[in-house]
C-alpha cells in the first residue's frame, strides 16, 4: 500500500507561544493509506532516521468506511517524525495517524526550559488538532473519520496521552522543591532544567501561566483507546485518584532493560493503578530507544546510542510487533487479552 503524507502548521490563540509574542505554533505531520495512482517520492530531507518513500498530498485510498484517527505524541525533545515507523505500520493496517510537534519541546524548533519543564502544554496540542480538525483535513475530511480517535504515545508522549485519558499531574518532576539532593536535574536533553525553573517564575509571565495550570485536567472523552510506549518517570507525579478514574483501555509496552524509565518503576507503577490496563514487557535487553526509528548513517555517527540495539535485535521486527499489538487495541479487542 502506498503512503500519503501531508504537513503543516496551526495556531492555538488562546495560549501563548513561550516568546509571548504570538499564539502557541502547532505543527502537524498526517500519515494515511494513499490511492494506488498516487505518484510517491523520497524525501531529500536529510535525517537521522530511516524513512517510508511517501506520496506528498496524495488522494486517499477510498474505502467504504472512514479510516480512524490516531494522534501521535513525541518523546520529550523529539518530533512527529520520530512516530513515523509507527504511523506507516498503522497506515497499512487501515489507520490514519497523526503527529504534532510540541512547542518548545521539540528538536524541530530550539530547545526551551518552559516547554521542557511544563509537560502538560503538550495535551492540549492534540485536543486542538481534533476540535479544528476541518482546517487541517481539507479535501480528506470525509475518508478520515475524527469520531474514532485513539492515541500513542512515547515516554513524554505517554504522559500527554495519559493526560488526555484523564490523568492528573499533582506535582512536576523537576520542581526544585521537590527534588531530592543528588537527583537528576532535567532529562537527557536538557539536564539543568530545574536550575531553569526559579529565574522563569520570577521573570515570565508566560511560563507562571502554565505552571498555575499544572493540575488542571485535560481529559478529553474522544480519545477511546491508547498505546503508551515506556512511560517516563513524570507520570509518578500523577494523582492516584485520577488514574482511578481512566476508563479507556492502554496498552503499555517496555523494554526490559530500559533505563531511562525502568519497568518496574514507571510501567508496573502506571498499570498497577489504571483500572483497564495490559502491561507488556519486550524482552531480549531492549532499552529506551527501541522505540525510536531506525537510524540512518547520519544519525548513527552522531547518536549511535539511539539507534543501537543488542546484536540478536532487529529493531524493524520489533516496529513491527508493536504495530500489530496497538492495531489490535485500536480495533476493539480486550486490552487484557492481547498477546
């Protein structure tokens, strides 16, 4: 099957951007099953990551029903394009996907302490996209059916996701009055991100704003199912009370040897507490970075941590089983019951 591939960006005017010199930017990739005469190109783009040859604005590939929707979120500093292994197999299994970049926390823009420290701007980015879905969808908006939406997420991008299920943030893992001495100070790519926080409350109004809006709730109803890949530590700092309340299935996939967000303390913390849950470990000494796409010669010779697995590892055929596993979830089988 060939793939369509669409691109652009929104503006969110009721939230600011982090220069408070404009409204919020919120730009979209859209992968979807494209008609058999669609002409597909690749991309001269230079990249890290291995990607599908795709047909640029492409016609859809018709069918007699609407293709569901799955909203895609990044991991933290990362992009849509980082989703893109999983859209395309979500693609060939009858899904249109679609992924955002998150303002500021994102490696398709300069890397900002605000959008790294208030993780949950992130939810409402693809709240956003559904409620203005006519602007983005054009020509698609009959093929693409925004009434069955389901969302993936990876480390940060499961935190956005379980925001939306209708988690609620009690507390920010780099708030410095919470942080215990000799703990980590931000993330892998931002890590004196605490050090950040105290400058920016006293000096932008922007960021007080957000952080005011830490334990609001960004529950959104459309969302009927989710896969979240290796929550990161950030959802400890959920509400127990709140994770009572998600009712919409997830499926959590991990590699066993993760480090950045260890099984046992991140992924059995969150299902242990979510009411209608499935928790698979990947086994074979997989780490955090599985999750990630392949990488290119360019992206080995700059980040070959990202991109290397043990020798036994295929990392396609791992892309591969979690597609399947998230397009069994996203077609109605019971989470607990997926292999």
């Amino acid at each position: 099957m060939k793939l369509g591939f669409r691109d652009g960006v929104l503006y969110d005017h009721n939230r600011s951007n982090w220069d408070a010199n404009g409204p919020r930017p919120i730009s979209w990739s859209l992968w979807y099953p494209a008609a058999d005469t669609a002409r597909e190109n690749d991309t001269a783009e230079r990249s890290w990551f291995k990607k599908a040859v795709v047909a640029h604005d492409a016609a859809i590939r018709p069918q007699a029903r609407p293709y569901p929707l799955v909203l895609l979120s990044h991991g933290t500093g990362g992009s849509a394009a980082g989703l893109e292994w999983l859209a395309r197999r979500l693609a060939d299994r009858g899904f249109a996907a679609l992924g955002v970049n998150h303002h500021g926390n994102t490696g398709n823009e300069p890397y900002r302490a605000e959008g790294f420290a208030c993780l949950w701007e992130r939810a409402p980015d693809l709240s956003f996209m559904l409620d203005h879905s006519d602007d983005w969808l054009g020509d698609l908006s009959s093929y693409i059916d925004t009434t069955r939406v389901f969302a993936a997420g990876f480390s940060a991008g499961a935190y956005s996701v379980m925001l939306l299920l209708g988690a609620v943030a009690q507390s920010s893992q780099f708030d410095p009055s919470r942080m215990k001495p000799g703990g980590a100070r931000g993330p892998r790519e931002f890590p004196d991100l605490a050090d950040h926080i105290p400058t920016l409350l006293r000096t932008s109004d922007v960021f007080r704003d957000s952080w005011s809006r830490l334990s609001t709730s960004y529950r959104d109803d459309r969302i009927k199912a989710a896969l979240l890949c290796a929550p990161g530590r950030s959802v400890l700092g959920f509400s127990e009370e709140s994770l009572k309340t998600v009712d919409a299935p997830a499926l959590i996939l991990v590699g066993d040897a993760d480090r950045a967000a260890p099984a046992e303390e991140c992924s059995a913390w969150l299902h242990a507490r979510l009411p209608d849950s499935r928790l698979k470990i990947l086994g074979g000494g997989l780490g955090h970075y599985v999750f990630v796409p392949e990488g290119t010669a360019l992206g080995m010779a700059f980040a070959a941590e990202l991109f290397t697995d043990p020798p036994d590892i295929e990392r396609a055929a791992i892309h591969d089983e979690i597609a399947g596993l998230s397009a069994a979830l996203f077609q109605g089988n019971d989470v607990k019951a997926i292999a």
